[in-house]
C-alpha cells in the first residue's frame, strides 16, 4: 500500500523593528522578507510535525454531490420568506456546512487553507 504523508517543519525568528504601529512593523518585516534580508535556516528551527497529507485528507472527506445538496437545502438570500437568511448568516451557514463536510472545524479548514485544494 502507498500512503501520502508529509513532514512539516517550523522555522521561527523574531526581531525587534522601530515602527509607529504594529501594522508598519508587520510591512517592514515582509518587505526584508521579501528581498531576502531575512532568511530562515536550520537556527531558527521550532518544531516538526509528521501527518498524512491534508490534501490527500480533505479529498478523502469530502463528496461534491452530499455538499451541493447540503447547501441547496440550508436555503439563502433568495430562499422562500420563512427560510431566508441575510447575506451574512447565509454565507456563516454555508462555511460551516463546507466545515462539516470536511470533518475539519472552521479554525483548521482557514489554518490548511483547505478551501484552496477544493
């Protein structure tokens, strides 16, 4: 049998940036980052993590069809009058449907970016 897993290695540096706010800190820091002023190595390691693939993972847990159907039935905006939602419920209702069909909470479907491998 062939499994897909994956390590996942955590680098980690901090430093101390003047700045008039965190946000202006934040920007300074991506824009060393960015033209590689600030580069990670084998001394800023914090940790290691080994699982199966979370791609391979949500692929597993997840049927289009079950989903599509789910979400037709939870009703929306343009829902009859006693099933209608806002805007915002609609779209709250609809993540955690997706959540659901993950078997992942809302918190680590955003942490592995698992919307993007649907």
């Amino acid at each position: 049998m062939e499994y897909e897993v994956e390590v996942i290695e955590t680098l980690k540096r901090q430093k101390v940036i003047e700045a008039d706010s965190l946000n202006q800190a934040l920007e300074k820091l991506q824009e060393e980052y960015k033209n590689c002023n600030i580069i990670l190595n084998e001394n800023d390691f914090v940790g290691v993590e080994f699982r199966e693939s979370t791609d391979e993972m949500i692929k597993e847990n997840f049927n289009t069809q079950n989903l599509l159907q789910d979400l037709m039935n939870a009703g929306g905006c343009d829902a009859s009058d006693e099933y209608s939602k806002g805007w915002d419920e609609a779209m709250e209702e609809a993540y955690s449907i997706v959540c659901r069909h993950l078997n992942m909470t809302k918190e680590k479907v955003k942490e592995d970016n698992a919307g993007k491998i649907l």
